[in-house]
C-alpha cells in the first residue's frame, strides 16, 4: 500500500467531480444490495468495460447498468492517465484498467471490512482516489480479524494497494462531515480504478 497525500490540488480535484457528475449524467448512482437484500450504505456506479456490482446473484462484474440497462460509460482517459501515473509511482508498470467503481458516501454512510477479491487479475494494482470529505479508513493483512492501522484519506489523496496488500481486508469505518465542501451535496466521493477482467 502506497500513499500518495494530496496528489490532486483542490482545482484538480474540482475537475474530477465535474468528471463524475458527467459519469453519473449517463449512468445514475443507485444502491447495491448484499444477496440477502440488504442495502450497502454507499451507493455507486461505474465507468469502463465492465461495472462492479452486487444485488440478489452477489458480487460481480457487469457489461451494463443494472437500472438503465446500457453499457457503462468510457473511463475518462485522464482519470485512466492519473491512475496509471499512480501504479508507476507506486511500482506498478503498465497498469491498464478496465473500470473505475465510484462509491458515493453521504451522511453516515460506511462500508465494512471487505476483502475485492472478484477481479481476475490479482496482479494488477488498485488505485484509489478521494474526494470530499475525509473518511477514517481501516487497513488489515490477511486476517479479518486483525490487526489493523487506522487511516485518514482526504481529498485529493491517492493510494495504490498491489502486491502483498491486494488482497487485505479494509473497510471505511467513518466519514467526517463537512470537512471539505467540494461534493455537491455534502459527503465523499471515491473512485477505485481496478483491472478486473484477464
Ligand atoms: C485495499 N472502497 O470500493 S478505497 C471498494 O474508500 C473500497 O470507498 C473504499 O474498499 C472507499 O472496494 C476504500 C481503498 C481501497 C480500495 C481497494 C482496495 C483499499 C483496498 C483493494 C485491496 C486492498
Ligand atoms: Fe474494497
């Protein structure tokens, strides 16, 4: 796990909101739900070939939409750029992802430890990117049980998690309001650019 603390300036962070509500335009954030019907607290959509989602079949990667039924739309090439830029910096080279999940978290909203372990190339990177407010994010190993670090991620912060911590389990445990006004709305954005087909 590599961080990279306000590799975005706020006008920079600025534009990749505007980037997603384009995003959004085409494909709506909804609410995935767990196979037994329970809702996540954070809604979500995505760009790229393929989409992650979850509801009644579980966890997967999808061509389309759940709601709209259309494909997702292209991943922006400088959010593919900044991305890729990331994994170099981190060790990571030729990076080429094939979606970003966007995770919305309003008020509230947390997401619990988990481990992303649908993609099939494992040896690619995840790139992760904040925006809006800080959250408190927690970062374990192999183990669900522990131990764990305890992390801020602010706007503008990138974290690259590839080789012995791809497969760690993490979760966000908090998001702290109103500690940046820049998603329209309030709460947080986060987008995780992922290789997930071979
Ligand atoms: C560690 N998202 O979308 S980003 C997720 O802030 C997810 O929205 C959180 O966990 C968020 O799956 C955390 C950081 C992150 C993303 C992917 C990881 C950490 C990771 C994959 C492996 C290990
Ligand atoms: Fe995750």
């Amino acid at each position: 796990m590599k961080v990279i603390r306000d590799r975005l300036t706020r006008g920079e962070q600025a534009d990749l909101v505007q980037t997603v509500l384009g995003i959004a335009d085409e494909a709506p954030f909804y609410t995935p739900t767990m196979r037994g019907g329970a809702p996540f607290r954070v809604q979500i959509t995505s760009a790229g070939v393929v989409g992650w989602t979850s509801d009644e079949l579980g966890y997967r990667y999808v061509r389309e939409h759940p709601g709209t039924k259309r494909p997702w739309p292209s991943i922006p090439d400088r959010t593919a750029d900044l991305a890729t830029a990331a994994a170099t910096y981190a060790g990571f080279l030729g990076f080429k992802p094939d979606t970003c999940l966007v995770n919305l978290y309003r008020d509230g909203s947390k997401r619990g430890l988990h481990r992303d372990d649908d993609e099939l190339d494992k040896t690619a990177p995840i790139v992760s990117v904040s925006l809006g407010d800080t959250c408190k994010f927690r970062f374990g190993g192999a183990s669900k049980s522990g131990p764990f670090t305890d992390w801020e991620l602010r706007s503008g912060d990138i974290v690259v998690f590839g080789g012995p911590s791809r497969l760690a389990w993490h979760g966000v445990s908090k998001i702290l309001r109103g500690t940046s006004g820049l998603v329209p709305g309030g709460g947080r954005l986060n987008l995780t650019i992922r290789k997930a087909l071979a």
